[in-house]
C-alpha cells in the first residue's frame, strides 16, 4: 500500500509540475497580461491538491492545485490561450512519458512513467469538463463579460466542493470509468505497441 502510494506521489509530481513548466513558458512567450504570474513555479509542493492526489491513486483520475491567476489583471486572451496551454502540456507530457516508457529497462522507472503517461492524458481529458478550477471553465470565462468574473471566484471554490461531491456520490468515478478504459488502451498503444 505504502509503495503504491509512494509511485501515486511521484507520478502525480511529474504530471503536474512539467506541465505548470511548460504552460507558464509558452505563456511567457505569448501573453502579455500581468494577472497571470506564476511566482511558485520552482515549488512542486504548490501544485499538489490533496483531494486530486487521491482521486487519482485510487480512481485513476484527478487533478492538480489550479494556478494563481488574478483575474481582474488578466487579458481574456491570454486567459485562453494559459488554459490552452495547460491542456496541450498534458498532452505532450503524455507522449514524452510514453515514449520514454518504451525503452526504460527498470521496472520502478517503468512503472512511474506508465503511470505518469496515462494520467496526464487523463488530465488532459479531465481539464475539457467545464468544472472550476478545471482549465476549461477559465477558457469559457475568456469568452464572457468581465462583470462575471466575480462570480467566477466565488463559483471556483465552490467547483472544487462540486467535484468533492461528485466523487464521494461516486457519480464521477462512474462517469470516468469508460474514459479511463480508453485512455488506458491508448496509453498501452503508445508504450506496447498494441491495444
């Protein structure tokens, strides 16, 4: 049990600081709005979601602590294009680890990059639901007026209660279920070669 937790740990590390990395250097390159600053970037610790981190060790899917993002500051462009950005790096984390996965020779270093490519592709997929603090909802925010950012925060924290709520109901898990099926036969597609 302690093992797997342990794997679970580093796993859920290297889905979620590479990808905070790689988000945050595409948005230095194409945002320019002040709201969206990631001060934290060099702190792994600031990404872990404590509810995410067990979703995922026990359910196969989940999610990270959201950025800080001070969203009056925020252009609604860049808004978009930095959850964008947060959807793609899973993605790519997804074929990296995967790749990386075919040709490792030790059984924890396998075992902690499988599991790595799976999930990032399951967060990936996960970040499209229109949850906060899901990159999708952020995406959909760039779209509205401005007075409805306030709601927006006030409704963020409130998401995160929903997704809990989901989860325990088991309402989530049974949504996820043919998902993580999926994701799991295209994971071993990648790293094995077949489905």
């Amino acid at each position: 049990m302690l093992v797997n937790l342990f794997y679970a740990f580093v796993s859920y590390i290297l889905i979620s600081w590479p990808r905070e990395i790689l988000r945050n250097s595409a948005a230095k390159v194409f945002s320019t709005s002040k709201g969206i600053k990631n001060v934290q970037l060099l702190n792994p610790i600031r990404y872990i979601d404590p509810i995410g981190i067990l979703a995922f060790a026990f359910f196969d899917f989940g999610w990270t602590r959201s950025p800080l993002i001070d969203y009056p500051k925020a252009k609604k462009k860049d808004l978009f294009f930095y959850s964008l950005f947060g959807i793609v790096s899973s993605f790519l984390l997804f074929l990296v680890y995967g790749i990386i996965a075919r040709y490792a020779n030790n059984a924890m270093l396998f075992r902690i990059l499988y599991t790595s490519a799976k999930w990032s592709l399951t967060y990936a997929f996960i970040s499209i639901l229109p949850i906060p603090p899901l990159d999708n909802t952020r995406m959909i925010l760039a779209f509205l007026p401005s007075k409805y950012y306030e709601w927006y925060l006030k409704f963020n924290f409130y998401g995160v209660i929903f997704m809990i709520g989901l989860l325990v109901l088991w309402i989530l898990p049974m949504i996820m279920h043919p998902f993580v099926i999926i994701i799991t036969n295209v994971t071993n597609f990648i790293i094995f070669g077949n489905w």
